[in-house]
C-alpha cells in the first residue's frame, strides 16, 4: 500500500481493509467531483496542503458546505490508522482487530473539529491524533470492563440514567422501558447489595431470590408505573434482568459496522450517501493563505517555547521526559537508568509536564492575547502530549 498523493488523493479517498491489513485507497467519487469544481474556481492552481486543510476548516466552521466534514475525514485518515496502531498494539485485545479500533474511531472527526483551535497554532493532525488515541483507550477501557463481567455484575455497576439510555436505543417503548427498570431497582434493593465491591464473577440469582424480587417489583409497580400492566414472576424478572444486560452491552460497545458497507438498498456505500454540496464558497484564496501563514509562525514560535522550556528543565527531568516520549523504555527501566525508584517516575513525569504545560499557557497568554480557561487548558494539554511525541520521534510514517 502506498501513501496517498496529490490533494484529491489526500481529501477524497478512505482506506480500505481486508481482513487485518490495509490494503489501499478507495476514491469517494462524489468528493473528487468537489475538489475538482473548487479548483477550477481558483484564480492559481493550489496544490498546498496547508491551504486546503484551512479550506475546508473554514466552510465546516461556516456550516455551509456539507462536504467539508467529508473531506476532512479522507485527510484525517491516515493520522486515524496509525492512532488504532499504536493503540491496539499497546493495549492487549484478542476481540478487536486493528480495522475494528480504526472503525471505532474513524467517525470522531467531527468531535476533532469541534475541538480544534486553529487561532492558536496547533497542528490538525497532531491534535486529531491524541483525541483518536483518547477515543479509543477509553472505548478499550471500558470494553474490556464489561468483558471481564458477568451480567449481574454489570447490572449492579450500571446506572439507571445509563440504564434508560440502552433500553429506549434497543427499541423498546417508553412503557416497556419503565418495567425493565423497576425490575432492575428491585434487583438492586434485594441482591446486588449483599455482595463484596470488588467481586467480579457476582453470581445469578437463586430462585429465591428472583422470586423475591418479582414480589418487590409486584409491590411498587401500581405507584411506580404509568401502567402498571401485570405481575411479575421470578422467572419473567430473570428474562428481564438478562435483557437489561444485553441492551447494555450493545448501547455501550455496538458491533462495528465497517463504513464501506453497502446500503439495504444497494445503491452504493455509506460513503456515497452524503448530502449535496452548494456551489458557492464563502472563503477568499487571500484569506486562506494569510491564515496559512500566521499559523505557521505560531507553530514555529509554540515549538521554541517548549524547547527552551524543556531545556531549563534540571537533567533528571530532561531525560525523563526524553526516555519517556521516545517510548522505547518502561517506566521501571527508566527508573533504573535515571537511579530513582520506579513509583517516583509518573509522579515526576506529570510534574515535568505541568511546567511545560505552565510556559506554554504564560507565552499563549501574553503573546497571543488568549484568555485561559479550562476548555482551552485542557486542549493545550491535549495538544502538548502530541507535540511531545513528535518532538522525541520527528521520523515520518508511512503506509507501505
């Protein structure tokens, strides 16, 4: 496989799987035709990446062109592949291949471009590329929790709100949806109670038991219920409880559907079923490209910040966020290398972080005029852990 070149190739194709591997780029025809139409409308031919990354930014940030998510995502591709990469390497999951994690997360773009800042220099695909990672070591995370339960313990650790959420995404009506829940609240009040926190194979209810709560949920449905419909029995609560579950699992860990899959009516793939463009464009090449411009100098000015910054770190800290970021030690090597016990390593390092994090927010406010607040921490922060790796493996990847 191949890297992608030219700007239709790079905003207008998605990476296609067989099996486990990458296997190529498959053209969106519809996104192609676009990319050619505003290229034809250009007074110079444009063939600069920057330039069209902020194109595209600006028509989605103005809502009036439907296609620049679109477009988007074919160039946020690649940065998506390597992020399920390095994730599902990492992060032992015999359930979910590579394609799968990459699936899981092809989709966040949006979520990506509501975060991203762009008046503050950062680069798309660095910060596209630790939300990626985010997205998924949570989705994995609480995967694997729910792997490792069984129904009852999954039914104790829910919440009801949570609860609510996947039965109503099941199909169930609001009146079926009440039932389920009052069973579970009597399951909660009558079982999960008696047992230890941290047992994970909570065990199913005896008959006992089921029958006791059938009787509970008989009790409070004609004051509880908006019908109160008719009694339950220990082995119809037991169906209900097990239901309850399943329609967790599902809401919580859906089964990924590939986004080339075709359509019921087989007209063609998700991909083709975008909405139809409008022709006219709302941007100026000169704005872009000043835009373009100013952005490069913030980047170059945000990387000399956090150079010198980690340069006035002391040696010990130097090399822990070196050996860190270069990723080739565990953290009880680098304790080792360093001469400090292996505990003090993540506390260190999260110190380190913070100090560049403070020098990066002290230039950001003073030299861009940017009110600090959390949202805009907490995207620095992001921006910062990408900017880091990049830093310490400068070396390019690409899609062979």
């Amino acid at each position: 496989m191949r890297s992608r070149q030219g700007i239709t190739e790079l905003f207008a194709t998605f990476l296609q799987f067989d099996a486990d591997r990458a296997v190529g780029w498959a053209t969106d025809a519809r996104l192609r035709r676009n990319i050619t139409n505003r290229q034809q409308k250009l007074s110079k031919p444009e063939d600069s990446e920057d330039f069209w990354v902020s194109y595209w930014y600006k028509e989605w940030q103005s809502q009036t062109q439907n296609l620049a998510s679109a477009h988007l995502t074919a160039y946020l591709q690649e940065v998506c592949y390597w992020a399920a990469n390095k994730t599902a390497t990492n992060f032992s999951s015999a359930q979910y291949t590579l394609p799968d994690c990459f699936q899981a997360i092809a989709t966040k773009t949006d979520k990506v471009l509501q975060g991203f800042k762009p008046n503050m220099g950062f680069n798309i695909k660095n910060y596209a590329s630790a939300i990626f990672s985010s997205e998924l070591k949570e989705l994995l995370r609480q995967q694997k929790e729910v792997d490792i339960s069984t129904d009852w313990r999954l039914l104790r650790k829910v919440t009801q709100k949570r609860l609510i959420e996947s039965l109503e995404n099941s199909g169930l009506n609001p009146q079926i949806v009440e039932r389920y829940v009052l069973v579970w609240k009597s399951y909660q009040a009558l079982y999960a109670p008696r047992k230890e926190k941290g047992t994970r194979k909570l065990a199913k209810p005896d008959d006992a038991v089921l029958q006791s709560i059938a009787q509970l949920y008989n009790q409070q449905r004609q004051s509880q219920l908006s019908q109160s419909g008719p009694e339950c029995k220990g082995k119809t609560a037991e169906k209900c409880l097990v239901a309850c579950a399943k329609a967790v699992r599902a809401y919580l860990y859906p089964n990924m559907t590939s986004l080339n899959a075709t359509t019921g009516d087989n007209s063609g793939e998700f991909q083709d079923i975008l909405p139809q463009l409008r022709q006219d464009s709302l941007l100026s090449e000169i704005e872009v490209e000043e835009e373009i411009q100013e952005r490069k100098t913030q980047q170059s000015k945000i990387g000399d910040v956090l150079i010198a910054a980690i340069s006035e770190l002391d040696e010990q800290g130097q090399n822990i966020i070196k050996y860190y970021y270069q990723g080739d030690l565990k953290q009880s090597e680098i304790a080792k290398k360093i001469g400090v016990k292996q505990y003090t390593i993540s506390r260190k390092l999260s110190k380190y972080k913070e100090t560049l994090l403070l020098k990066l927010a002290t230039w950001t406010k003073e030299s861009m005029h940017i009110s600090l607040d959390s949202s805009v921490l907490d995207y620095m922060s992001t921006v910062l852990e990408e900017w880091l790796q990049n830093y310490y493996k400068p070396e390019t990847q690409e899609l062979n």
